[in-house]
C-alpha cells in the first residue's frame, strides 16, 4: 500500500531543537510519519477499500464525462464547471502536454470517470441547504497520485461516503479586517478541498460595516473603512454565494444585534442608544435602541433585503455579548424599563428587542441562527431555532441545556482558530468529540454540526489563509468522518500529505512539523 | 503636523469582542491610534526635526543623484541600484506616467536628493561589518535635499528614512515636509534568524526577507543553514552531505550559485551574511553523507544503529572540519561564523566504548563537559586558522570552554534580564542578545509590544560591561514555519526588535510606537509584503496577494 503515496514524504521526527526551549509545549507522544492505509485522503470517507490494483490516468485519455442514466448532463453548469477544476487539480502539472484523443490506451488504464447523478433531481441549479447530499469529485482526486516515473495513478477503490454532521462551517469575519472578495473566494475554494459546506459570513461588526446595503447605503458609506474599497457591492455577495454554490457551500450571513453594532450607527441616525453620563448624553452610543419604533421599521426594511439578498434559508442573527453599561445610564431607557415592569433586569430588555426582531426575520420565512447568550438570558425562541454554542471548553454542560430544551446546536466553543500557540494545535481540534456531553440520544441528534471560528482582531489578506489552514482541517475531519476515526497518528500522515496538496495547488497551507513538500509554496 | 501621514488610518479601538474570550489576554492599557508627530518613521531615527514646510515631488521631475563631491559616483552599482529601488518604492503608483524632464518645477517642488557619500573610501564594492560606519545625516529642503553619509551603508539606511518621510496628501500628491536628520544605529549588530533546515526555504523566500530587513535596518541574516532534519547547503568539498542530508538533492539545496545570490543580494542592502553550522550536536542530517562522523549510540555492548553528536575522538573528524570549514570561510565573506555549540547531548557519548576509553586515557572522569570542550576548542583553533571570527551560543561559555578573547557569546535561554548577560559580559566577552525575541513563540494579541519593551542593557554590569554588548537578533526557528507562513509571522513582530536595536535608549513610549509602527506595516503592505495587521484596522491598500 506504500505506493499510494501521492508523493514522497519524509519526516524527521527528532529529540532536541533550540526552538523549543520549553520542554512542555508538546506534551504529545511525537507523532511520526507513517505512510497511512489511506493514503491522503481528507478527511476520511466512511468507507474505503482501496486494492493493490494500481491504475494509469493519462492526461490526454482520461475524461470526466456524465454518465448516461444521470440525472445531470452537460446543461449542469456546476458538474462541468467542476469537472474542469478537478481534471486541473489532478493533471495541474500537465498543461503543456496536448490532448490525443487517438493515444491509445494501455490496458491498466483509467480512461474515464462517469459522474451519475441517480435522483432524477439533481439540484444543480438549486443551493446547498442543510439537508443536501454531497459531491465526490473532491475524493477522487485525492486518490491520484503520482508513481516514481511521475505518471498519475490511481488504485481500484470502493467508497461509499456521506457526512456525519450536515453544518460544517468556516467563520470569516471581514468587520475587525475587510478581507478582499479574492481571499474570500480562495477560502471557499480550500473549503470545498476540505469538504466544509458553510461559510458564515460574520460580515460587520463594531469595527467596520463593509456590506453595501441598497435600501440603507448610508451604512457602508460612513461605516465601512472606506465607501469604496473595502466594502462588499451586490455583484460582489452575488459572486461570492455563486462561487460557493458551485462548490456545494452554503453562505449564512451573520447580522449581529443589539451589541456589536458601533459601525452601524454611523451611517444610521438614532439606531444606537445614546449613553449618558451622569444626566447629559456622553456623545457615545450603545448596542441597539430598543425602545424606539423606528428602530424596528429600520430592522423590518433591513432584514427584508438580506432575506433576498442571500438565499440560504438561515440567516445568523448574532445576540451575543450585549453590555448593558450604556442603557442603564439611558434615562428613556429607563422610564422603558419601568413602563414594561422590567425592573432592574435588563435581560428582559435584550429579549424585549430580540423577540420582536426574531418576529420581523420570521415573517421573511427565514430560519434564525444566534449565539448562545439570546438562550441563556431566557429569550422566548421558535422551537427550530438554531443556537449556536461559543463558550467553554469542548465538553461543556451548555450544549446539554441547550438541547435539553429541544434546540437544534451548532458547536464552535472548542474551534476558536484564532487563538494561537506555538506547536501542533490541530490536535486539540481533532481531538473534540462533539457529542460527548451528558444527554439522551434524542438530544445528541440535535447537534448538527460545528464551525471552526477565526475571528478578524488579528488576521487580513497577509495571514488569514496560512492560519487558517490545515488547521481547520482537522475540524473538517471531525465533522465528516465517523466518531470512531480518532487515530491521531493515522490523521498525522493523512493531512501531512493534504497540506502538501494543497499547498501544491497554490494555497499556502502551514507546515504542521518539521517537513518539506516537493512541491514547496510558490509564492512570498 | 496631521498631514505628515501617508495615508488615511482609521483606527477603532472598540471594548467588547468575542474573538477574545479571555480578558487577559491583552492586560495593557487599549492603544489608541493617534497620528505621531514622527509620521511613520520606522525605527526612529536618534534625531528628527520635521518642519510643517511641505514640498511637493513629481514623478517626472524628481531625481536621485550622486552629488559632485561624493566619494562614490555613477560607478557605485550599490548605490544605483538603491536609487532605482526607493524610485520604485516612492513612486509605485505612478509607474505608467511618462518622465518629463523638461516639466517646471513649482516653487513648492522638491527636485532632488543629492547623495553625497563624505569619505574618499566608500567601501561601495566592499561588504559590510560590525564596524561598519552605517551613520547618515538628511536635510530635506526646497528645492534639494542632501543625504550624506561616510560610507554607503549610511546612505542606504538614509534613502529608506527619506522614502519613509514622503506621504500623499488628499489629492494623492506625494509630498515630503522639510526635515532635519542625523541618525546612527544605537547597536551595532541588529540581526533575523531563519532556519532552513526544519523547513526549506526557496531562495526567493529568503531574498525577500533580506528586503524586508533593509526597511527595517536590521543589517545582519543569521543563516541557520542546516541542522538536525536537513542539510540543504550544497558543498562543493563534500557533496554528499546535501545529496544525502537534505530533503531533497535537487529541490531542497542552496547550490552555490543560490548562496552568492544571496550574499550579494544583502550586501547591497547592506546586511551582513552570517552563516552558522552548528556541531556538534544538531548534526543529524551530517551524518547521512559523512561516514563516522557522528558517534555510533550504543545498547548495551552493541551498537544501536542509531548516531550522536560529531565523534571527538577521531583524528578524521578534525580533518573533516579543516577542510569543510576552509570551504565555509571561503564562500561567506562576513568575518565571522556562528559555530553553534548547543544543546549538546551527553547520552550517546556516554553509551559508546570507544568513548569512555578516550576519557579515561584524557583523565576527564565522567566529565562530559570537558569532553565537549575538547571539541570545540579543537574546532576554534581550526575556524582561527581561516581568519575569521566565531559567535557561539551560550551553553559553550557556561561548559567553561576556553575561548579567545574575542568570541562573540549568543545569548538565548532565559527571559530579557537574565543574569547569563552579566557573567558573560563580566568574563570579558563581546555579547549578542536573542533571549526575549523567539518570535517562533505565538499568541494571540499584540505580542510586538513584548518585544519592544525589552531593555537590552538592563542588567547587573558596569558600564564596561554594557559596551560589550553589541546587539541582538531576532529568531525565527523554523519548527513551524516555511514558505506559506514566515513572511506575516515574521513581520511587523520584528520590527519591534529592529526599533529597539536602532533607536535610541529613551525611544520607550508604546503609543507613539504603535501609531507609527501601523503605518509602517501599511507600507510595507503597500510595497507588496504580507506584513500581518497589529489590531483590528486597514491599510488603504490591502495585500494584494492570497
């Protein structure tokens, strides 16, 4: 099995190194790297048999055509757009040469791939939901690897294949950073690599508002970094869903309120709470003005135009993180409080405000996901809430409670990828058994998924991807494969070899160890 | 002195984000953009006086010219090469507009910078040293500025300060104020450790590295050019060491014609090509083209197949070395070698027959130590016999190793105001300091400010002894980085140690730093490098790249 190996890789796995003067930094066994059964497959399919039978692709012969009975043909933009992408990943070294059709084949040739769509709706036209089915393409080319003469093979393989949770997300976040469309898009690209299908697009925060709204352009106009280079126009969020539907992701938008909503003030007279400081206004402002109707005229126009704007049938409505500092200094505020029989209990603001914004997103027919605390603080929820839990550690008793009380959960508390170490972090993301929490199997069937989170303070265009990648890989594995694929030394040699994949598709994927890849990173 | 800026910076620092679950992460108070009355200079220049008097360049209009007594004309390449390089930097956006010399100049242009090189000798064919005269002085002033500076390492660091003092202002004219400059590093030898052994670093990655240094004035490249995983240098005496010690013989070599390049490509920036080969341990990938030079480990009475440190005890070891280290001395000019000397294991040695034989017939007991110094003391009297100097880290001055008077001690255990500085420094030797500046070492937030804090003369010694530290470096080990991620992790976080191996001691104050140190990565990011970002912000131009 050593020559499925798509290319020589070796691993030097020894004691002592200067650059680590603290001994505890890896408290792992050290991991060494053995060739894996499975070669670089990533992450691994439910099931594989992979034979010795080993199988030449010429890139002249070989062809990625429809199969007759599919369901899809040459009309279904998506597969033959995919076919072509996938013929370049497998044969990227390979343009000069000609096509010859003539050629003639060998008799241990793989001439063509047959792509049978077996449901007569092969939703090619449609967007990925939360309950779609998942392309292949990805894992045959993973299955390709060079011999020592150079020639791509391929060995006689049966895979039978799905994903254990549907949500599997990569958060983005282009407040703290506007992250140009071309990152966004090359992202979407490594994501497909690594079988992810959701980007939640954590799009403005307190520190920018980039989404050009076309009912309140205003927004982006005062509150982005700059009106005209570091937003997002509507070709560009049609482009960057388009690009992800091809790619079988979903695009959840994330439109976080009350708190986080410092640059939505900018462009947006009287939205935020004026704070006052003793009994005159301070000139600063707060999360969200709750009390105020134009308020919610403002969220029903606005939520109006997400709901078209993105066709994903989710929408992330954030609710994390409100302080409420400011509307206790609010005098209105507080004559609010006391009209409602609020008391001192500002929580019973925040649901006041989220209950009448969950309502304004429901009569758009869209489904809401939110951060955790809108559950904690005791918000009145639609029972197919999506509640999406951040804080803790991977076994923390939150996501019992939450699906104790019949919720739908998103897990991301253990995938904060922006908190950074020295060493092979990616363990510790693999390592996460989503579903080890006290609870019945009924509550278990709730978790759909989990996203791994990289927050903007500290990334841009410079760094996002080499941080990002491989280790949201390892998530990636953990969301897709079966519970039982917890092998870290198996993984280890699997995703050396897919980072060397990727990186020798262009992408600057980090190193997890000491390594090379003959086909080092091309770029700076 | 607002409009000093080059480019609008917008800084928003708001209180609550859930990206930082953990309120200590950051314990400093929050830093607050605020335009610097130094703009964007980066490091601060030990003296600086910029008027409110703003001149105007024109791409079409403005030269750099060697002025008429300079001791290096037309014919110095270094320094033609510089002016087309700041040229480029300055004008980068205008590169489409067609030059117009016979444009006229406004009252307000600034036409010129005359680059006078002052003394006769200005060792523009040479390479630079730790005695390098690298001072300049800058006045810019309607209609010529005048840079001069003894030697051309002054002027390069003189160019990079004046293209760092032109800014655009709102209409996108590039605009410089009148300024008064004089400047000289406050260290000697301010340097950036990359390793190319755990990882391969393609000589591109590496050039472009040197170029983010000349901008940053550090103005040495420590090459830890092979070590335990790999032995990428290519030598020409013993050329199965890379053909069977690096990852690959091929695509994983500096050859060399890859190590002039580099050497030359630095030179003319001004930087200093150090190259380290460490022994005698941290020479496993040796051992793969070397027959015995390493020691056989044994399991019990037998060999175990696996190898130690370089074996001490054969004569063929030295004349290995003789004769590897004379090619050493020959391919890198810089008048020093760093010998390594670390981290040496005993446990081999210990295990090895042969071995306990020798020390028992040199009387050193169960000593190991002095089994060690033997070694090196062996090994510096054969780099001695090349002319050339030799850095070596701490461990061999802590082993009590016999050294010459002149050794260079490096100094990296230990946070920065650790006693080793005292002692090595109190023995008398010339000191460089690595200690708090392992930039492999990662967190989230602003750990540039660790860096930058570091006080190199803050220890226990007289002022003799503070003399005789004569910088430091910043590390990199390459455990964890390669190709796809050193730039941005490397950059600005060194830039942080560069201040503080230029500037003067009293340059401490964090706010100024970070407002100028922002704009300084948004240049950087405009000139094309994936300099990562300190704090949520943005740079008129965004990297370009991936």
């Amino acid at each position: 099995m050593n020559n499925l190996l798509g290319f020589t890789f070796i691993l030097l796995a020894l004691g002592s190194c200067r650059g680590l003067q603290d001994n505890d930094v890896d408290e792992e066994p050290e991991l060494v790297f053995q060739p894996s059964k499975y070669g670089s497959l990533w992450p691994l399919p439910q099931n594989v048999q992979i034979s010795d039978v080993s199988l030449k692709l010429s890139s002249s012969s070989f062809s990625i055509t429809d199969a007759k009975e599919s369901g899809a043909g040459a009309s279904c933009g998506l597969l033959q757009l995919a076919y072509k992408r996938y013929y370049e990943y497998i044969f990227g070294g390979a343009k000069k040469q000609k096509v010859n059709r003539n050629a003639r084949a060998g008799p241990t040739d793989l001439l063509e791939l047959q792509v049978w769509i077996t449901s007569p709706d092969s939703e090619c036209d449609g967007y990925p939901s939360v309950s779609s089915d998942e392309s292949c393409l990805e894992t045959f080319s993973q299955l390709v690897y060079e011999d020592e003469y150079g020639t791509k093979t391929i060995n006689s393989t049966v895979i039978s294949d799905f994903p254990r949770f549907p949500h599997r997300g990569i958060l983005l976040d282009t407040s703290r950073h506007f992250l140009p469309v071309k990152v966004i898009l090359t992202n979407l690209e490594i994501m497909a690599m690594n079988k992810f299908n959701v980007f939640h697009w954590h799009i403005v925060d307190d520190p920018s508002f980039p989404y050009l709204s076309r009912t309140f352009p205003n927004l982006s106009q005062k509150g982005a970094y700059h009106p005209y280079t570091h937003v997002y126009t509507p070709a560009d969020v049609k482009m960057v869903i388009e690009f992800a539907r091809l790619r079988g992701i979903r695009v959840v938008s994330e439109f976080d309120t009350p708190g986080h909503t410092q640059s939505w003030g900018k462009g947006q007279t009287d939205l935020l709470t004026p704070c006052y400081s003793g009994s005159k206004p301070s000139g600063t402002f707060g999360p969200v003005n709750p009390i105020l109707n134009s308020t919610y005229e403002f969220m029903t126009q606005f939520f109006k135009e997400i709901s078209e704007v993105f066709p994903d049938a989710y929408i992330h409505l954030g609710g994390d993180e409100v302080s409420f500092a400011c509307w206790q200094s609010n005098p209105d505020i507080q004559k609010f409080m006391e009209q409602q029989g609020f008391g001192k209990d500002y929580r019973k603001l925040e649901s006041f405000y989220i209950q009448k914004l969950l309502d304004i997103v429901a009569a758009t027919n869209k489904g809401y996901i939110i951060w955790q605390e809108v559950f904690d603080n005791g918000v009145k929820l639609k029972p197919d809430t999506v509640v999406h839990v951040w804080i803790g550690s991977g076994s923390n008793s939150e996501i019992s409670k939450v699906t104790a009380a019949g919720y739908t959960t998103i897990l991301s508390a253990p995938w904060y990828l922006d908190y950074i170490s020295i060493g092979q972090d990616w363990l510790n993301y693999y390592k996460v058994e989503p579903l080890n929490f006290n609870g019945t199997e009924e509550q278990k069937k709730l978790v759909i998924g989990g996203e791994a989170c990289m927050w903007g303070e500290y990334v841009d265009a410079t760094n996002l991807t080499p941080r990002l990648w491989p280790r949201a890989s390892a998530v990636a594995e953990r969301l897709w494969s079966a519970k039982e694929v917890t092998d870290t030394g198996d993984a280890f040699s699997r995703l050396s070899l897919h980072r060397c994949r990727l990186v020798e598709r262009g992408i600057p994927a980090e190193p997890l160890t000491p390594s090379f890849c003959l086909h080092e990173y091309k770029g700076i």
